[in-house]
C-alpha cells in the first residue's frame, strides 16, 4: 500500500469528532480487563458505537488508533502490516497499546495481533461479523482473547443521550420517561439516527449491512432472495417462522439456503433467530424459531406493518435487553406460550410474557406463564406491559406485572 496515504489516513484518524459520550453499560466491564494481557474483543452490527466506544476507552489510556473501514485502506493487505507499525511509531512515538476499528476487512489479521500481544502490547479489535472473528480468533488467538458485544442505545443510555435523568419519583417524571420510551420504540438505538432522525441515514445503514458484511463477505450471486428473506423477517418480528415457509416465498429450492441466510442475517447482528425450549436438543433444532431485529427503527423501516405493531415491538425490546445482558434465551410452546425463557447454568431460571394490553389478553398470557412456571419449577415469573403494573399471586406462584420501561430501568 502507499505510504505516503496511509500516514495521511492515520494522522486524519487519530482525533475523534468532538461529540457528546454517552457512557455505555459494557464499558465497566472493558475497563476491567486493561490491567491484564488478554487482546479485548468488541463486536457487534455496524454503526451501534463501536469506534466511540474505543475512542472513550482511548481517553484513559493512550494508545494507536486504526479504522480499517475507511475506503482509502481498501488496498492494505497483511504485508503492510509492518508498514503500518513503523509509521505508527513515525508519527505517535512509542505507545504499548494499539485500538483497531473492523480489522476483520483485512485478511490475516489475527496473526499481526497474535505477534502484538505475544511482544507484550495491549490490543482493542472491534469488528461487526460474529463468525469471522470467532473463527480467526479460534484459530491463532486460542485463549488469548476476552469477548464483548455491543448494541445499539439501551433505554438508559437513549435517555442518557438525551440528557435526561432517570428519576421517576412523581407523576410528571414518569410521564416524561413515558414520552421518551415512546420515542425509543419509534427511533430504536443507533446513535446517529437518535441524534438526527434522518430516514436515509437508516435506510444507508441498512444497505451497508446488507451488501458489505453478508453479500460481498459471502460472495452470494444474488441480492433479491436475500433482501425477500430479510423483508419477511422483519415483517413478522416476534412471531414463529419456518425455513420452508420462507423458502416457498422467495422462490429459493433449498430450506438449507434459506438456514445459510439466517447464519449470515445473526452473524452481521441485524437478524437473531430464538429457538423454543425443549429438553430434546434434536426438537429444538428442528422447532420453527423466533424473530427479532437488532434495532426497532430499522424494524419500522424494512418491514411490512399494517398497524403500529406495539406489541411486537415491547417483545423486540425486551428480547434486546435480555440478549444484551448475554442471556441464554428461549421461547416455550406447549398448550400455551411464554415469550422467554432465561437458562443460567444449564437450567430455566426465569419465565417473561410481553404483552401490550393485559387486560384485553389477560387469560392467555397468565395461562402461559403459569405453564411455564409450573413446568420449569419456577415459583415467580414476570408480565411486562405497555403501563399496567399490579402483583399477580395464584397459590404459590408469584406473577410480578409492570410496565417495560420501568424493568428496563431496574
């Protein structure tokens, strides 16, 4: 690669655009490891934060900074490498600890890191393909590594941008966090969208994803089945679906294909499929999934909804927060249906129902939690609503009702 253009990219790099941080719930946990030798890895979909994060982590601890998404390095190869380390030192002086923005672009990488971090260096990598990077990771960096993942704005941290405390001591400060769940539901997390609301930033955002990190990375000969895949996806967002339903809507002959699109859909973090529950591992791979979007803006944006959906949406919310707090999560379906089921050592340790209105579904929704509980041995379970909060008990159980921003809150 020239040189002379890649001293240029990184010196244009080096400062961040000056912008409100926000503090993001993870990044604790980031500080946490800068003590030791493991190579921090921070994944998650494009655009959700990535590079403001390491930015913030740059403020506590000084290091060299690289984006490899940046068109002019399109170019760069392993071989540069070495290039890249000089010039580094050229223009920054000698520093300890590199940050490395979608190094997955290059081909390759997890060697020049490996040789980093067995010299003694400290190394940040985000990247936004979750298959590319366990399977480098898995194959030079084996115990080398400590793993994170990023998503869009929580509750808290949208409100945090916002500027806005999350105190709920009297009638006019709920209100106004209710206004602003409200506009949480309809914006979704991605931090440029929450700032400016524009529509072709999202519908860009969308397209990146789509063409950069699965129909170029996976080389596929064609886009409409694709985007036919991901416009029924998003259409149903909450509901059960089938490979060989979707398979007789697009055209495609193979429910295998269809199985490969959905690996790419999670790997790029747009997509996530949640399997029911079954104690047979064979049934639970062979049970229709749930869908959910990485974002509800992006939600509202690409799929079909003949109405506000508000229910599937509060489901897509809670689902987020539980898979951002690194749940294992499953659905149950037996007589009735649970939305999720929380496994914490090998073992269901939480039964919650989503529902919009509780008083228009009230008998089903308690029936299936009340399965749920019964059948995982669980003496508590959670109702979360749009506002309605009340305790539920039937004998020994204990059914706990209450709005999701305020869950989301606790």
């Amino acid at each position: 690669m020239d040189r002379l253009l890649l001293s240029a990219v990184l010196q244009e790099q080096v400062s961040p655009k000056q912008r409100y941080f926000v503090s993001r719930s993870i990044q604790s946990k980031i500080d946490g490891q800068e003590r030791t030798s493991f190579v921090v890895i921070i994944s998650g979909v494009r655009r959700c934060g990535k590079s403001t994060l390491l930015h913030q982590i740059r403020m506590k601890k000084q290091g060299y900074y690289v984006n490899f998404d940046d068109e002019r390095l399109i170019d760069f190869t392993v071989r540069d490498f070495h290039i890249l380390e000089e010039l580094l030192a050229e223009l920054f002086g000698k520093l300890d600890c590199f940050f490395f923005d979608e190094i997955q672009n290059i081909k390759g990488w997890e060697r020049f890191v490996r040789r980093l971090h067995d010299s003694g260096k400290k190394v940040y990598v985000t990247g936004s393909n979750a298959s590319m990077l366990s399977r480098e990771l898995g194959t030079h960096l084996t115990g080398r590594t400590v793993s994170f993942a990023l998503f869009p704005f929580s509750f808290r941290e949208f409100l945090s941008f916002k500027k806005y405390d999350t105190s709920f001591s009297n009638a006019q400060e709920r209100g106004m966090l209710k206004k602003y769940f409200n506009e949480y539901l309809l914006q979704g997390g991605f931090p440029e969208y929450v700032e400016t609301e524009k529509v072709e930033y999202l519908q860009s955002l969308y397209q990146n994803i789509l063409f950069r990190d699965i129909i170029m990375r996976y080389k596929l000969p064609a886009e409409k089945p694709l985007k036919e895949t991901v416009y029924y996806a998003m259409s149903n967002i909450g509901k059960q679906l089938s490979f060989n339903t979707i398979r007789g809507i697009t055209g495609l002959t193979s429910a295998t294909t269809i199985k490969e699109y959905f690996e790419y859909l999670e790997n790029s973090y747009l997509l996530f499929l949640v399997p029911r529950f079954d104690y047979s591992l064979k049934k639970q791979i062979y049970s229709p999934k749930k869908i959910y979007c990485v974002d509800t803006a992006l939600a509202h944006l690409i799929g079909f909804h003949a109405t506000a959906d508000t229910g599937r949406i509060l489901e897509n919310v809670v689902f987020l927060a539980l898979r951002a707090h690194e749940k294992e999560i499953y659905y149950h379906q037996d007589t009735y249906e649970c939305d999720f089921l929380v496994r914490k050592n090998g073992k269901i340790s939480a039964a919650i129902q989503v529902t919009m209105d509780l008083k228009a579904t009230r008998e089903r929704e308690v029936a299936g939690i009340v399965e749920a509980m019964k059948q995982y041995n669980l003496k508590e379970g959670i109702i979360l609503t749009y506002d309605e909060e009340e305790d539920i008990s039937l004998g020994l159980l204990k059914i706990k009702v209450m709005p999701v921003w305020k869950w989301l809150l606790n």
